[in-house]
C-alpha cells in the first residue's frame, strides 16, 4: 500500500487541528477552538481524499 501527500498532509492537519483546538479549551479561546475544529476536518477531508485515491490506484493495478 502506497502512502500520497494527500493522506501525509491530511493527517497533519488533523492532528494540528486537535492541538490548536485542545490548547483553545485550556485557554478559554473559542476562537482558537473553532479554527482547530476547521483545520481538524479539513485534514480529515483531505486524508480522505487521499485514501480514496489510493484506493482507486490499487483497484486499477489488479485489473488484467
């Protein structure tokens, strides 16, 4: 299984969106919060992305 800079990137931001949203709950910062909720899901969006590419990858290399 191949890994693309979709899911690399996604990833990421998703784990940067927690952090950020994380630190704006200790802080009371609900902004902060709601730009790491933002950034969480984008990254989800965009891993997904990427897992369905490769998805799409693998099912074109097994066909004859």
């Amino acid at each position: 299984m191949g890994i693309n800079k979709d899911q690399v990137d996604g990833r990421a931001k998703e784990v940067g969106g927690k952090i950020q949203e994380e630190f704006g709950k200790v802080v009371g910062n609900k902004t902060q919060q709601l730009k790491g909720k933002i950034k969480k899901n984008v990254g989800a969006a965009q891993a997904g992305l990427g897992d369905a590419a490769e998805q799409v990858k693998r099912n074109l290399n097994r066909r004859p």
